[in-house]
C-alpha cells in the first residue's frame, strides 16, 4: 500500500492481460505456513514481539512484519518468528522455508531467490531473546 494505492509486487504483461501479485499473496501464504505449526510457532515484529494477524476484507494480512522484496532472480522474503521451547529451530524453519518457497512457485508462479527466517525468540512460560538466522 503506497499512498493508499496498491502497489504490486509483480507484474507480467502477457497477450490475455496483465498478471499481478500483490504483497498480500505472499504474506496470507507465509501465514498459512506457519499456521501449520498450530501455535508452536508465531510471527514476531524485528525486535521479536508476537504479533496479532489483521484482517484486511477476511484475509489474513502481516506483511507489515515481513521483508518482501523483488530482485532479478526473484523473491526475497525475510520473516521474524517465536518458537515454543522444546520445538527444534531446525526443523521448523527448514519446513517454513521449503513450504514458503514451494507455495509461492505454485500458487503464485514467482521464483524464489531467498527466504531467511530470524527466530527471534523461544516461548516458555516466558519470552527468551534469541537472534537466530536461517537461510534457504
């Protein structure tokens, strides 16, 4: 949203029309990634405080908390999670990286370049500091 326009992310002009993905694709399929993890995982702004997911005309919408960029050898997502204590980093973030990218080739037809995700903190009974990052 720039100035209250959308902006997209991606344009492809094709003979049928014009193909475009905004920002908000890519954010509902990160969000229904970590969804799978049913609360054992949790999107966290940069400084690793957990947010709550809007709604923007019933979809899901935090790509406020994301870094989404297009470079010339395709998207470059970065995003912050929490996770409960006694779930493995590796694991997780290796799902989150291989569905992310996975979902976003086939639902949204765009390579991805990079999808780094920081962990930035474990959930216990209360928040512990990590700075942890994960690239795929």
């Amino acid at each position: 949203v720039n100035g209250g326009l959308r902006v997209a992310l991606y344009l492809h002009e094709t003979e049928a029309g014009t193909i475009k993905i905004q920002r908000a694709v890519i954010g509902r399929i990160v969000i229904e990634a970590v969804r799978k993890f049913q609360g054992r995982v949790l999107i966290t702004s940069r400084k690793g405080k957990p947010v709550r997911i809007k709604h923007k005309h019933g979809i899901p919408y935090a790509t406020d908390y994301f870094d989404i960029s297009m470079g010339e050898k395709g998207l470059d997502i970065r995003i912050y999670i929490a996770i409960r204590f006694g779930t493995s980093i590796g694991s997780v973030t290796e799902q989150l990286i291989s569905d992310i990218k996975a979902d976003i080739e086939k639902l949204a037809s765009i390579a991805v370049n990079s999808i780094a995700i920081n962990v930035t903190c474990m959930i216990s009974k209360q928040i512990a500091r990590r700075n942890i990052e994960v690239k795929g």
